[in-house]
C-alpha cells in the first residue's frame, strides 16, 4: 500500500495528465485522504463493540453467577427434610441445618465414653474422634490455653430436652437461633464438642468467648486436628445459626483445613461439596 501510494503520488507530481484525469486525480487523491478516517472511524467503532461486548458479557455472567449462588445454598428456613448422606461412613460429609434433619432413630454404634480421657462420663464422641481431639486438648495445654468440654454427643431425644429449656429460656425465635430442634443437631452425629476454657463462665456466659485466650487459640488451631467451628460470626444468614465461638464439628484433618482456608461456613462448603445442588 506504501508503495502504491508513492507511486501515485510521484506520477500524479511528475507527469499528472499522462496517467490520470484531474477529476479522477481528486478521486483518488480523496480516497487517500479518507483513508485514515475510515480507519479510524472502523477501529472506534470496534472499540464501541467490544466495550459493549465486555459490559453485556459482564452483565451475563454475573447473573450466572448469582443464579447459581441461589441454586447452591438454599435461604435458612424451618423444615423437616431427611438430610443425605447419613450413614455412619458419611460422617464428614453429612450435612444438617434448619431445614435438613436426622431421623430420631439415627445413633452412631461406635461412641466411645470420655471417661476412657479423662472426662465426665456423661461424654462420649465416636471413636475415631478421640485422637485427635485429644492432641488438641493437649496442644491448647502446652500453650496455656486448657480448654474442657462443655458438650459432646446427644441423641434425638436429649436434644429435644435441650431445645425446650432454651425454648423456655429464650422463648421461641431466639431458641431457633441458638439451638437445634431434635433431628436438626451436629451434636446427635456423634463428632461435634462444644468446648470451654478451663475455669470460668460457660462459653455463651461470655459476650464473645473467642476473644478469651481460650476461644481465641481454639479459633486458630482447631482444624490443625479436625474441628471446624460450625456457626462463625456474622454468617447467621448462611449458617441458619447464631454465633457460636464453642460449637465444633470434626471432619478430619484435610477437609477442616480446606473449609478454615477457604472462609466458607461449614454449611456452604458440605452443599457444594456433598453434592447438593439443585436439590431444592
Ligand atoms: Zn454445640
């Protein structure tokens, strides 16, 4: 294109009525005098497109996004829906909220008295639990931290008990906060603690007891040996719960840390994981 314009421009220069008409000399001239505007004018307006491409592409996939959020986790509510994934092989995975419920029959047949560790014999966690909450119990020791527990396993019917004292305590739509109606607990899986610290209030005595040296060590260490805090702060709307700095489920090493690192509650992180989607 260079080329041929040099050419033209040296004949037009040199020898402008051998090769050309005046008239067609304009034209041309003004074709290359265009040249650039039209260039122009094509690449602002490719500009325009793809700006507008981007901005509808957002607009789209955030929608995507935000549908799927919805379709992921379901708004807490109150129901009595048999949760999945129950069997005693499915103790990581099992996943229970407001709306998702064991059945009144469901009891591990592997739960191991805590008086075998020290403990008060009203206690008991299923087996594989007890190793590593006991280097817990050890490492939060060794860091001047004693912690005790406060509550373990309870079945269908003790939670039923438990749900009408706070009912009694709290009245009804506090009690819905704080505690699980029967069938709706982590504690009746068997691998849930509620901890407290050595001496002292019990842990919902205190406005926030993660902030005593205690709660505080338990909120960073915890799922180094398995345990998630269920109902973290500032995530009722996702959990279905109130705060609770005490209440601890295991699920093993791997996937504690994966739900500590990933700051999801551990409500969010069983949906996706346990295959949940598009249940509702
Ligand atoms: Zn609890």
């Amino acid at each position: 294109m260079t080329m041929k314009r040099l050419n033209y421009q040296q004949l037009s220069k040199n020898s402008p009525c051998l090769c050309f008409s005046d008239k067609e000399r304009r034209n041309r001239q003004q074709i290359f005098t265009n040249l650039p505007r039209k260039r122009a004018f094509f690449n602002n307006t490719l500009k325009k497109f793809l700006i507008a491409l981007s901005i509808g592409l957002f607009f789209a996939l955030n929608s995507i996004v935000f549908a799927q959020v919805d379709g992921l986790l379901p708004e807490c509510r109150y129901d009595d829906i048999p949760a999945k994934y129950t069997d005693s092989k499915d103790w990581q995975i099992s996943l229970l909220d407001t709306i998702y419920k064991l059945d009144e029959n469901y009891a591990p047949s592997d739960l191991v008295n805590l008086s075998t560790i020290g403990f008060d014999k009203r206690f008991s966690l299923r087996d594989f639990v007890i190793d590593d909450l006991v280097k817990l119990l050890k490492a939060a020791k060794e860091a001047g931290n004693p912690l005790r527990i406060q509550s373990s396993y309870r079945s269908y019917d003790y939670q039923k008990s438990t749900f009408n004292y706070w009912q009694e305590k709290l009245g009804q739509t506090e009690a819905l906060l704080t505690s699980a109606r029967a069938g709706h607990s982590e504690h009746q899986l068997g691998t849930t603690v509620d901890f407290k610290s050595l001496t002292g209030l019990a842990p919902w005595d205190y406005n926030d007891w993660a902030t005593t040296p205690a709660g505080a060590w338990l909120k960073e260490n915890a799922h180094k040996y398995g345990f998630v805090m269920s109902y973290p702060k500032g995530k009722k709307e996702l959990s279905c719960y109130s705060y609770e700095p005490w209440h601890y489920r295991y699920i093993g090493i791997e996937y504690a840390t994966a739900v500590y690192e990933s700051q999801l509650t551990l409500r969010e992180w069983l949906w996706s994981l346990a295959g949940y989607l598009h249940q509702e």
